[in-house]
C-alpha cells in the first residue's frame, strides 16, 4: 500500500515536473529575444539541465523579460 501511494505520488511529480519542463522551453524559444545570444543560451541550459534549468528560467529569467516588455507608469 505505501509502495503504490509512492509511486502515485512519484508518476504525479514527474509528470508535472515534465509538463513545467516543456512549457519553459517552449516560452523560451517563442517569447525570448532573439538578439545576442541569450535565446540560445537559455535554450540549451533548460535543455541540459531539465528541471534546474526550467526552475532557473522561471525565476530569473522570465519575470525579468516580462517586466521590461510590460509597460508600466510611475507617478
């Protein structure tokens, strides 16, 4: 019983750990600038590293891209 509730919860982590893998890379190769490097950089490293790399690119990464495309107002 303990064995199959750990698989299942196991199976479960992979599987959204995959799911979260690929989304990364796919935001990555559409939404990452294509000047420079850093698309391929970033490309390889969710690619080598998998999950590391996906977790480093949500993290770091995307909030930065995200907020300097995001217009924004200070007053």
């Amino acid at each position: 019983m303990i064995v199959a509730t750990f698989m299942l919860v196991a199976g479960m982590v992979l599987l959204f750990g995959s799911i979260f893998w690929m989304w990364m890379l796919v935001d990555c190769a559409t939404k990452e600038s294509d000047l420079g490097n850093t698309k391929i950089v970033w490309l390889l490293i969710i690619l080598f590293t998998h999950m590391i790399g996906a977790l480093l690119y949500f993290f770091v990464r995307r909030p930065e891209r995200i907020y300097a495309g995001a217009p924004f107002s200070r007053s």
